[in-house]
C-alpha cells in the first residue's frame, strides 16, 4: 500500500482536499485513505498527486 507525506485530491468541480502523512489504495470508485483519523473513502475523484519526501520504511 502506497504511503504519501502529502495526498492531495481534486474533485470533479476542481476542489482539493489535501492529506498529510497518509497510506491509500485507488479504486475504480474512488480512492480509500488512511491516516491518523482514521479511514476514509472519496468517492468524487477527478485526479490524485502523491508526494514522499522521505525514504520509505517497512
């Protein structure tokens, strides 16, 4: 599962919402993110930009 220090998510009407420090998975319907807060699901997927800045760990 893919690990990003910054998630950001554009919606269909060009909104974003931006995450911080996230794993996620895509799917056809969406994308699943978790974070801190928990787990949640987007369904309103125009585009994803995933960043990692810092090496990746196991």
């Amino acid at each position: 599962m893919p690990h990003a220090d910054t998630l950001t998510v554009v919606h269909h009407d060009d909104t974003r919402t931006r995450f911080k420090d996230v794993r996620y998975q895509l799917h056809r319907d969406g994308i699943r993110i978790w974070s801190d807060d928990g787990e949640q699901v987007v369904t309103d997927v125009l585009m994803t930009q995933a960043y990692r800045q810092r090496p990746a760990t196991t």
